[in-house]
C-alpha cells in the first residue's frame, strides 16, 4: 500500500493576522473565500504529486525479446530461390536456431506468402491453412524447445504441381515462439509473438505476362496520421515493383498534393494497398485522387482517372472538451494512468503537478503581500 502524505499547509497559507484592520464584510468574505480555494487547490495538487511519487510503479522485469533464426542450408543463406518445372521435387533443408538467452519453446510451420502495405514480402499467420503456393511445401507442422545457442536443422521438399503454369511463385516457412511474451506495465500490457519468415521463391520457365492493376481510392486517419490509399493488384505472372505519381485535388479540381511514389515488391497473383499519408489532415469535404504507376523493368503500368472520395466530419470527443470543466480531471486522471508504468513519463507528470502547486503558492503569498502592504498604507493614512 502507498503511504498517505497529509499536508495541511493551506491552513498555514491563510492564517489571518492577529492585529489585521477589519475592513468591509463583503471584501473580506471575498478574498478569504478567494485565498481558501487557492490554497486548497494548491495543497491538493502538493498532495496528488507527493502520493503518485511515492506510489510503488508496476514496472515489472522486461523479458528479454525472443530472438529466434530460420536460415536455409545451402547455397544461400537468406533465402530459397529455386527454378524448377512442372512436377518436380526438390529435397530441401533449413536449420531453426535460438539466438536468445533462455529456453524457448518455438513452433514452425509453412504458409502462404502475400504483398504487405506499400509492397514487401509477409508470411500468413499460424493457423490460416496454405491455399496457394504453401500448399507446394511439404513441411510438417511442429513444436520444438530450443536452449539458449540450440539449433535444430529440419529436411522438407517442394513438389511443383503437374499442372503449375509458368510463372513466378512464393512461399514461405515461419518460426515463432508459442508462449506469448508480455511486455509493458500499466494500462497496457501486450502478448507479444516474435516471428522470423523465409521466402520460399519458385521460378517455372516460359513466357511471362506481367500486369498491374489499380483499384477504388479510400481515405483514413489512424493515430493521427492521415493516408489517402488505393487498392493495387498485380494479376500477372511475374514480380513487380511499381512506382509513379500521386496527384490529390480538391472539389474545384485544384490541385493540392503532387508526389512521387515508390512500391516494394507485388508479388505476382497478389493485391495489397498503396498508402500515401497526407498532411496535415484533410479538412471535411469533397476530393480526388489519382494515380500513375509502372514497374520500370517490365514495363507494366496502370493509371486512374482522379477518383471521387469524401472525407467526414470527425466526431465530437466524448466526454467533453478537454480543459474545460468537468472533463479536466479525467484528462488529469488518464494522464497519470498513461504514465504508470512508465518512469520517465510519471516523472514528467509528477514535475508538472509540483510547477502548477508552486505556481498557486507563490500567486497566494504574493496577493498575501500585497493585502498587507495595503493594511500597513491604510494605517499610516
């Protein structure tokens, strides 16, 4: 339990003078009444600083993160990069290491590779069942506990369908721990699973039939960050990395925002999303955007019309408005709850409290001051 600090200085604060003149009852009723509520707040603030200083923070022992490796055993040590046609095996091996300091129990297992946001290579979580090149992996599912250093090297081959098209395809293998890590104190506190993915990239030879595709425009604001993105695919037989322009305008048709985009990879028979944050936020209203992309080594492009979009009003803040009334002190509240946890930012908090309760003090002793220069004229007249 924290200790309770009972300060009753604002008692002292507005101790009256013995030998004070008795002025007008409406004046003194209203100064004292003034000076009451100040030095109250005054001691509360000295107060709340005190206890949240010598509140015990939850700051538990952060567990060292899960450094898990999966590497290929063979030529290349990054990844698997193969050329193979129609109804071919091959007999492939990769080695799961654990790179951290403590016993980990760890899960492998293949899936199906897709283009991340902005292009890049992601692998599908555990439990999502392959449905496309995955479903070439002939790799077991499995539980391993690795010891600190500890390595396990797994044999597993790629069967290429009879009827696979030409065409460049991709794969991959996971490793990822099975119990979660928690990390963070507080009011959050996330399960963390630290996952390392391969590729598994299969080339079939024969003619290639690159494409790209640009889809609807949409418009969010996530973590006050604003983005303005479209819809891109590549239906295609073969890898791309598309780049171009992005040109936003407003109702008039007034042209706000130009720049140059840059994708990283899209794989071929995938489709993702283009994302181009905008800032500051785009005020409500009505907009369009366009875009213009090509891959410069194939040469396939896709170009828009500048397409219509609308951005809505934010809603009120719940609550209240922030400073204002009733709705400060769960501002007060939430920001001490925020920095629980936290020591740099609970310091942060703490010194501020203390600078607003030696602020009130100091206005107090001054308007203090003042009355008993005045009491001491007021005597000499």
């Amino acid at each position: 339990m924290a200790p309770v600090v009972r300060l009753r200085l604002h008692r002292a604060l507005v101790a009256r003078p013995r030998n004070r003149p008795k002025w007008g009852i409406e004046s003194v009723a209203r100064r004292n009444l003034t000076r009451r509520i100040l030095a109250r707040l005054a001691g509360a603030t000295l107060i709340l600083a005190v206890v949240t200083t010598w509140a015990p923070i939850a700051v538990a022992a952060t567990p060292e993160p899960v450094r898990l490796g999966l590497t290929p055993v063979g030529p290349s040590d990054r990844y698997f990069d193969l050329t193979m046609a129609a109804g071919q095996t091959r007999k492939l091996r990769v080695q799961v290491a654990n790179f951290g300091s403590a016993d980990v129990l760890s899960r492998t297992y293949a899936a199906d590779a897709y283009s991340i946001v902005n292009g890049g290579f992601g692998a599908a979580l555990f439990g999502n069942q392959p449905s496309g090149t995955g479903r070439w992996l002939d790799y077991e599912t499995r539980e391993l506990r690795l010891k600190p250093g500890g390595t396990l090297t797994i044999d597993f081959q790629v069967r290429v369908p009879d009827q696979a098209a030409p065409g460049q395809y991709l794969a991959s293998l996971v490793a990822e721990n099975v119990d979660p890590v928690q990390s963070g104190a507080g009011s959050v506190a996330l399960n963390q699973v630290n996952r390392v993915a391969i590729a598994v990239a299969v080339e079939i030879p024969g003619p290639r039939h690159p494409a790209l595709g640009i889809g609807a425009v949409s418009y969010k604001v996530a973590a006050g960050f604003s983005f303005v993105s479209f819809a891109v695919t590549n239906p295609g037989n073969v890898h791309l990395k598309p780049s171009g322009a992005f040109i936003l305008r407003n109702v008039s048709g007034t042209e706000i925002v130009r720049t140059n985009v840059a994708m990283d990879s899209v794989y071929a028979g995938t489709d993702t999303q283009l994302e181009v944050p905008v800032t500051p936020p785009l005020a409500p209203g009505a907009y369009c955007a366009e875009l213009h992309l090509a891959d410069a080594a194939t040469r396939a492009d896709a170009s828009t019309a500048c397409l219509p979009f609308t951005v809505a009003a934010p809603s009120d803040v719940a609550g209240g408005t922030v400073g204002h009334g009733p709705a400060a002190a769960p501002v007060v509240r939430a920001a001490i709850d925020a920095a629980t946890g936290q020591p740099v930012l609970l310091v942060l908090v703490i010194v501020i409290l203390i600078l607003v309760a030696i602020a009130i003090l100091l206005f107090v002793r001054r308007r203090r001051q003042r009355e008993d220069d005045g009491i001491h004229q007021e005597g000499r007249v």
